[in-house]
C-alpha cells in the first residue's frame, strides 16, 4: 500500500513546490547600455532629429499616409500633439510648402541611469515654409523668426533604427544664439 501512494506523494510535494515559488536570491539582470558613449548617444539623437526634419519636409497634409515617417520617429504625448495638429491641418485643409533646414545641432545633455534621455539643442531654419489656409491666407505670423531655437528631447527606443524617438521639442534660447 505504501507503494502505491510514493507517486501521489511526489506528485503532491512536486505541486507544493511549484506553488511556493523560488526563494532563492534573484539573479541580477545586466542591462547593457544603449550606446558605448555619450558622443554616440548624441550622434544617435542628431541622426533621428535630421530624419525627422526631412520628413516633415514630406508632409503633404492632403495625404495622411505622409505623416507616418514623422509619428515613426516621435513618441509618447509629442507624437499624440504631433497627430492631432497634422489632423487638424489637414481637416480644414490647409497647405505647407517649403522646406526647412537644420544650421546647428549641439550636445546639451545626456542621462542614462533612471529615465535615459539625451537633449540636443537646434537652430532651424523655418524661413522657406510657408503654411496657408483653404483660401490661400497665410497662417505664418509675421513676427516668426527665419530661425528657430529649440531644445529636443529623445528616450531610448532600442528598437528603432537610431536607437532614440524624439520625445519633446520646445522652444529654447541657445548658447551661442543661432544666427537670424
């Protein structure tokens, strides 16, 4: 009798077990950094920030499918802005032509313990884009400088092919100033 209950009592303790999970030290889980240096971590962020100028370039706001290189490199509330001004742009049909170009892009900070995140600083030049609405009104205000400064914030997306999506851009003033 004693026989026949040896697999009823393994397979018993061999269930208590499973149930009581591990109580052994946890391995330690090794991240590997994003990038080997910060001077890569920035090159990264500059390369994602030109492609994402040279599509906004591409917008067509008649052809949502346009849109998609711009979303491709944004993440998190900036690209929820990002659709909902291309959204409405396109709604009330309005127009952009032009192109704009980057004139500077400089190192301005880069974290990688806690939330990673790499800032670069950018002089733009917006002096060929001109935004009008259905009946040709232009919409640029008169007092937008041919240049603008910005601050462009970027998190770690290992899966992306730079490494980084731009998750804010704000306005910033710049040391040195960019060139007007």
């Amino acid at each position: 009798m004693a026989l026949r209950r040896a697999p009823l009592i393994v397979a018993v303790a061999c269930v208590v077990f499973l149930m009581s999970g591990c109580h052994g030290e946890p391995v330690p889980v090794k991240t590997t950094p994003l990038f080997a240096s910060e001077e890569e971590a920035f090159a990264a962020a500059e390369e994602t920030y030109r492609a994402y100028v040279d599509a906004l370039n591409q917008v067509d706001l008649s052809d949502p499918e346009t849109f998609e290189p711009v979303f491709a490199l944004t993440t998190g509330e900036f690209q929820t802005s990002e659709r909902k001004s291309f959204s409405e742009m396109s709604a009330n049909r309005w127009s952009v032509g032009g192109e704009s170009s980057v004139r500077r892009v400089d190192p301005v900070s880069y974290t990688e313990s806690g939330d990673p995140a790499i800032v670069l600083g950018s002089c733009l030049d917006v002096s060929a884009v001109t935004l009008v609405d259905a009946s040709g009104s232009s919409l640029v205000d008169p007092t937008r400088p041919n240049v603008q400064s910005t601050h462009i914030t970027f998190v770690h997306a290992r899966s992306t092919e730079h490494g980084v999506l731009i998750s804010d851009i704000v306005g910033a003033d710049l040391e040195p100033p960019c060139e007007q």
